[in-house]
C-alpha cells in the first residue's frame, strides 16, 4: 500500500524513538523512508529562548545545519542497518509543519509517519503540535508514532 514514508525528527528523543520505529514499519511493508528536519528559522517564536547578541544569523544557520547533518546521520545509520532504503534532508522553515509537508510532498511520499508529545489541554494549545498541524493541513495520510 504505501511505498515511501516521509519520518520526520527533531531530534528529540521521542522522534528518535519515532524514527527507528517508522523504518520498522517501512522494512515491513517492503517502503523505502525519507528523513527531514525541519530548520526552525525563528525559534522564539515558539518559547525557545535564544541569545540574540551571542549567535549571528549566519552562525546561528550553520549551527543548525550541522545539528540536522547529526540528526539525519542516526536516521540513515539506523536504516543502513535494518536494510531500509534511506534518503535524507533538511530545509529552512518559518513554519515547520509546512516544510515536513512540502518535504512528503516534494519527495514524493504517500505516508508521513511521526511522533507526538502528546500535549493536552493548556499545553498544548499554548505550545501547539506540529503533529496536529500536519494533520490538519495535510493532503497525505499521516501515523502517528506516540
């Protein structure tokens, strides 16, 4: 039924969990996966406290893409070693649910398959979810790794 996953991570170690999990299920439906990160550009906008006067943008966006590089290392590490085909990537977002679903859509993906915190109540509708984002404004069905 699906052929390519798009697996999404921040890194965090319930999106790791959520990786190895998603290139299981991609070794057992016979898909190949692609891994993303989303760069968040502006991270105080969601309550992440970043120095301004430390990091200029520009050491700021190689900060993070050398980030994305390790993170996406452990995404084709784990899928070399389930023999799972594998390609990664990372892009700038200002929004990062728009770029995981600009990723599915760009690579060709026909599955997105991602972690949730889990957040309910206050916070989660004062830290919002990527997760329910995606679901809302996405055209391509989306599981739901908790």
């Amino acid at each position: 039924m699906f052929k390519h996953v798009l697996i999404p991570t921040d890194g965090s170690e319930l999106a790791e969990n959520a990786v190895k999990a998603g290139i299981d299920f991609a070794k057992s439906i016979g898909a190949k996966v692609t891994g993303f990160r989303a760069i968040d550009l502006y991270p105080w906008a969601y309550g992440d406290y970043v120095p301004l006067d430390v990091y200029s943008p520009e050491q700021r966006a190689e900060q993070e893409v050398a980030l994305s590089n390790k993170i996406l290392k452990s995404v084709t590490d784990y899928a070399k070693s389930a023999g799972v085909t594998c390609d990664v990537h990372y892009a700038k977002s200002i929004v990062p649910f728009e770029g995981i679903i600009k990723a599915a859509e760009d690579s060709g993906c026909d599955l997105i398959f991602m972690a949730s915190h889990g957040r309910r109540g206050l916070a989660g509708l004062l830290l919002g979810s990527e997760t329910a984002k995606v679901l809302t404004h996405c055209k391509i069905p989306v599981l739901v790794y908790r």
